[in-house]
C-alpha cells in the first residue's frame, strides 16, 4: 500500500524546493484530488518564499551598494509615523543595520500586521548596530510647522545613535522645513521603506514606539479613546472632540476645521 493523501500532504507541507522537485516527480502519476491540491499548494509556497528571499535581499543590497561606495561610513535609515494625526507626537526611527543576519519579514511597517510588527520591533532593537526613537510633541509642532519638526525629529534621531560618520537615508523628497534642517549628510530616497532595509526597520520603530506612546496617553486622556485611532482623524476622534473640546496633547494647528 502507498502513501495516504495525508502522508503526502504532510511532506510536500515541509519539502523545500530540492525535496519538492523529487516528490512532484514521482508524484506525476497520482491522480488523487487531496494529491494534485496538495502539490498546486506547496507550489505556490515555494515560489511566494523565494519571492520574499528575493525581496528581502534587494532591500539589503541597496544600502550594501551605498555603504561600498562610501568606504568606513556608516548607513543609517530614518523614517517618521505620525505626520498627520490631529493628537500626539510625531515620532521618527533611525537605525544602523548589520550586512548580515537578514531579518525575516522586514518590511514597511504599513505593510505588516500589528503582530508582526511587535514582533519584528523586538528582533530589529536586537540585531541593529544601532538605533535609536525621537519624538517632537504636539506643542512643538504647533509652534513650528510639521515639515519642520519632522526634521527636528530626524536630526534628533541621528544624534541619538552615538555613531560617528554618519550618512543617513531619509525615507520621502524632503529634507528641511521653515524653521530647521538636516545638517548631517544625507540622500532623500522617495518609497524608501520599500527599497532600503534600514529604512523599513526605521518605521518599524517610529510606528510601534508611538503606538506605545498613544496607549499611555489612552489611559490618561480615556475620554478620546485614542486607543482606537492614535490620534488621527477618523470620525470617532471628530465626535469625541465636538464633545470634550481639544487636550493639552491636541495640535491646536490641525483643528481649524473643528
């Protein structure tokens, strides 16, 4: 007697693509539906991982094409969360990545899940070189513009790191507001958190530290519930605003509206 449906499935489940090669072959002649599902699903499996290897690794190569043309320098990824929200800070990462070991699923932070992103924010503050989080609160924006305490925010984030020669990879086409600039060396890499491993890993940061930042102020502003919506426009915030008026952490600048 050959193997059941679910013996097959249970290996084709675990084979890597040499050991998928082999079992697809001398699966050839099984026609039993569980089987041929079985085999279209591994399949599939496959190439989405090496779909994933393959851009997991173009994010590396980017940096590791910049840092060979720049000698000793070291390569930092900088990107901000929180340039919209009506409350709370703006909050910026900044991070110095190690050639190797890749981490697994890095990505955007708005391409990731909330788990994923708690779990790959542990994993990135393990592995980097360096990192570092910088917040600019809702005063300072008010009294500024957002362009610029962006750029307070970054320059801040660099400074954080304690790293010598630095050259920073800025996430967008920015790099000065009205009232401060950038003042380390630079490149502005517009969709950078797609191309560039340290900037993805950056916005993982900024993204999960000010997430942790509008929980706490949750608790102590309960009534805006910014644990729902962290601070940023959506109807309920509207609602909850026409009711309690706007807290000291509200940026009184993006509320003409109101």
């Amino acid at each position: 007697m050959g193997p059941t449906v679910a013996d097959i499935k249970q290996r084709l489940h675990e084979a890597d693509e040499r050991e998928f090669a082999v079992l697809e072959r001398s699966l050839v002649a099984d026609a039993r539906k569980g089987v041929r599902d079985a085999v279209e699903r591994a399949r599939a499996r496959l190439a989405a991982e090496a779909a994933e290897r393959q851009r997991l690794a173009s994010l590396y190569a980017f940096e590791r094409a910049l840092a060979a043309g720049r000698g000793d320098g070291v390569i930092v990824g900088l990107d901000e969360v929180g340039r919209g929200p009506l409350a709370g800070p703006l909050a910026v990462g900044a991070v110095v990545l190690p050639a190797e070991p890749f981490i697994e699923g890095l990505n955007d932070s708005k391409q990731v899940t909330p788990k994923r992103r708690d779990a790959l924010y542990d994993t990135i503050r393990t592995v980097a070189v360096a990192w570092a989080v910088a917040r600019v609160e809702a005063e300072e924006i008010d009294r500024a513009d957002i362009l610029s305490a962006r750029m307070k925010a970054m320059q801040l984030a660099i400074d954080g790191l304690g790293q010598e020669g630095v050259y920073a990879l800025i996430d967008g086409n920015r790099d000065k507001g009205r009232s401060f600039a950038i003042t380390t060396p630079h490149v502005c890499i517009v969709k950078g958190d797609s191309l560039s491993a340290s900037i993805a890993a950056a916005s993982v940061l900024a993204k999960v530290s000010r997430d942790h930042c509008m929980l706490e102020l949750a608790r102590e502003y309960p009534q805006y519930q910014f644990e729902k919506h962290k601070g940023y426009g959506t109807k309920l915030h509207y609602e909850l605003l026409r009711a309690y008026g706007p807290s000291p952490i509200h940026r009184r600048t993006f509320l003409k509206n109101l």
